[in-house]
C-alpha cells in the first residue's frame, strides 16, 4: 500500500466515525441532543432549549401554567397491582396519601415563585437544579443518567441568577 492510499484510507475512516457519531447524537442521547456546542455537558440555555412535552399535557386549561390540581390529576394512576400487594385497605391509604405528599413536594418544589402555578420557565428551573447534583450549573453526562437506589433525593445544586 502506498503512502498515498494509506492516507485516503485513514481519511475515510476518520470522516466515517465523525458521520456515525453525528447519526448517533440524535438517537435517544439526552446528552447529545441537548449539547449544542458539543463541549459535552449541558449548560442551563442548552437545557432550556429542550422541549417540555409533560408541562404541555399536564396544563389542561391550555393557560401555559399547570396549577397544583393539574399536577395531580395527571399523576399515574396506581392500579390493582399496588392492592394486591399492600392487602390491608389501611395501609394502601397511608402509601396513597404519602405518594401525594411527594407529589405536592414536587410541586412546590418547581414552584419557585410561589404562587401556586408552575410555567414552563420554573419547570426548567427547577429540574435543572434537581439534575445538577455537583451544583457546578452544567449537567454532566452521569447527572443525566438515572441514579439507583436514592433516585434525585441526593443533594442538589444551585444555579446563580
């Protein structure tokens, strides 16, 4: 092999890994998707970027705010399959009445201006300050990627105004 097709070879296969990874940026990666500078992690503009499609579905009177009883009738429903296993009725009304708590937690969480209404401004907000567990104000491709075990309860970051 020449010196000459040696670096048209080594030009191909450079040109084909960057075409897959440009394939690959779409499929399904957070990560990828939201990164618009590629300096892999993604800054709150970047973030804010993405679009919100639950907000879209929870706000059911369309007024682009979604208040508390929005936010928890839209919530899963829990089925049988939690009754068959929690058999006496008390204690499925106990683990029903903490869900909701968590629920309304949430809400007020997201709800930074307190005002009993969460737009889509505070649900970005509020998720990217959830997501940024190193408080570093950039998500990072291991704060993307679902925790085991403790979920987001960990500690959670802060974002400068």
């Amino acid at each position: 092999m020449t010196k000459q097709q040696l670096i048209v070879l080594l030009t191909l296969a450079t040109l084909s890994g960057s075409i897959l990874a440009q394939e690959q940026r779409g499929r399904g990666n957070p990560l990828a998707d939201l990164d618009s500078d590629g300096d892999g992690n993604i800054s709150f503009p970047e973030f804010q970027q993405g679009d919100n499609p639950r907000l879209d579905r929870l706000d059911e009177d369309g007024d682009s705010l979604v208040s508390l009883e929005e936010f928890l009738a839209a919530s899963p429903g829990r089925g049988p399959r939690n009754s068959e296993r929690v058999a006496d009725e008390e204690r499925l009304q106990e683990r029903q009445a903490k869900m909701e708590q968590r629920q309304i937690d949430r809400f007020e969480e997201m709800d930074l201006d307190g005002d009993g209404l969460v737009s889509k401004d505070e649900a970005q907000e509020s998720t990217f300050l959830r997501l940024d567990r190193d408080g570093n104000n950039l998500l990072s491709g291991d704060e993307l990627r679902p925790s085991r075990g403790m979920g987001n309860r960990g500690e959670r970051g802060g974002r400068d105004h």
